[in-house]
C-alpha cells in the first residue's frame, strides 16, 4: 500500500535529475507528509509528456463516472493500483496502454506491525534523493459544471527487502521504477505486456528510519521537517539490512 508520501526536493534540483520542468507552484509542495485520503495536487510525468511535471489529483476517478457523487465515493477506494490486476479491473484496464504515467516522491511512510502496536517509518533513498513511482492517470469531466479534473493511482506491489520488514502485515509497497522499468513505462510506443516483465520491485538502497506518531495524529501539524526525524521505540528491534 501507498497512502502517505514525501516530496521536498527544490524545484531546481528535480528538473536537473528529470530534464524536465517542475511549475512548483501547481503542486501542493513542498510535502513533508501528505496522506493520499487529503487528495492532494501531486506532480506526475505522463506517458506522453516528459517535457513537464504536471499536476493530478491523488485518487483515481475513471472518466466513464457518472456524477460528483460517484467520483467522491471512488476515488478513496483508487488511492493505489495492485499490479497483479490493472489489465483487468475496470477503472484501469482502459488505462493501462496509454495513461501511464510516473508519480514523483522523495520518501513515503508505512507502518510496522510488532506485538499488537504500529510503528511508522519514513523510507527513502540516500539524501532524499526523487524517484519516480508507477502510476495510471485518467481525466474525468463532472457533467454538472462541465469542469475536468486528472488523478492517479499509485501501482502497488509485492514489498520486498526493508518495505517487506516494515509493512510486514500486507506485505506492499509502491511499485519504484528504475531507469529500464521507468524507460519502458513511459515509453508512449510500448504496449502494456512489453512492460509487464520489467516491472519488479527495487528495494536495495532504501533507506528507513521509525518516525513519531504524530504522522497518524488528527489534528497535527504534519508538513514540517520534524515529522521526518528519525523516533525512538526501546521496544522495537532494529531492521535487517539489506544489500
């Protein structure tokens, strides 16, 4: 599962990394915390468009709904995307050869199940730096207003490595693309099942580090530095490194 993520990176700093452009101001960044149930502006880079970040709504509302009713009854249940079954649930089966797109964080939070007590962790890789995360993207147009809006889905996977140790319940964590899988995901020629085989979960690398609870604190002031400083439970053992 994905459901809360990072994103403080400068706007200079990605578009170096991405060759791409980065209008910060469209995006509700920087994110030291943002839980995809607020459904924020998230910046995504579509299949068809690597020229620039552009904005989307976290919470996939396939076009063919019907109402604002529907769409705010859907979207909580589209906040991520399993793999296993995007070529053939309905929302994403349509999407899956033309409207992928990759999200972009620098971190995300999930939490650690020990002796009937949950822990969060803040996972990342060195420095913070940005990676991309597999994502479908649909555009939906609300026939009351007659307004558009784009959102996404997050793809998730299997966990392995530390995301495996951590959210060791469900056992999922977003699917990372690297620069094969990332090329080959947002390649507009490539069709779905030429992708299928690359799509594997990286985890070597990551790094994670248990943060307070404040993360999961109605109420809380969460997009500040402190929410991602490293916590410390005497109760809980440490992770088992990974290669």
């Amino acid at each position: 599962m994905c459901f809360n993520a990072a994103l403080v990176q400068t706007a200079e700093i990605i578009e170096v990394l991405y060759g791409a452009g980065f209008p910060a101001e469209k995006f509700d960044v920087p994110a030291f915390f943002k839980s995809a149930f607020e459904h924020p502006r998230w910046p995504i880079l579509k299949q068809d468009n690597h020229e620039s970040f552009v904005p989307a709504v976290w919470g996939l509302i396939p076009s063919w709904t019907k109402s604002a009713d529907d769409a705010a009854s859907i979207r909580d249940k589209t906040l991520n995307a399993r793999f296993e079954t995007i070529d053939s649930k309905p929302s994403y089966r349509n999407l899956v050869n033309r409207k992928r797109c990759g999200v972009l964080v620098d971190g995300f939070v999930e939490w650690r199940s020990r002796e009937g007590k949950k822990y969060p962790y803040h996972i990342a890789f060195p420095e913070k730096r940005p990676f991309l995360l597999a994502g479908l993207w649909d555009r939906w147009k609300d026939p009351a207003s007659d307004t558009e809006l784009e959102t996404f889905s997050v793809v998730t996977v299997e966990a392995a490595g530390l995301p495996a140790q951590i959210h060791n319940m469900k056992l999922r964590m977003p699917l990372i693309l690297g620069k094969d899988s990332g090329g080959a995901w947002l390649d507009s020629g490539a069709p779905y099942d030429s992708c299928v085989t690359m799509m594997k979960p990286i985890y070597k690398s990551l790094e994670a580090w248990p943060v307070g609870r404040d993360v999961s604190m109605p109420g809380v002031e969460k997009n500040g530095p402190d929410i991602q400083k490293p916590h410390e439970y005497p109760e809980l053992p440490p992770l088992i490194p990974v290669g």
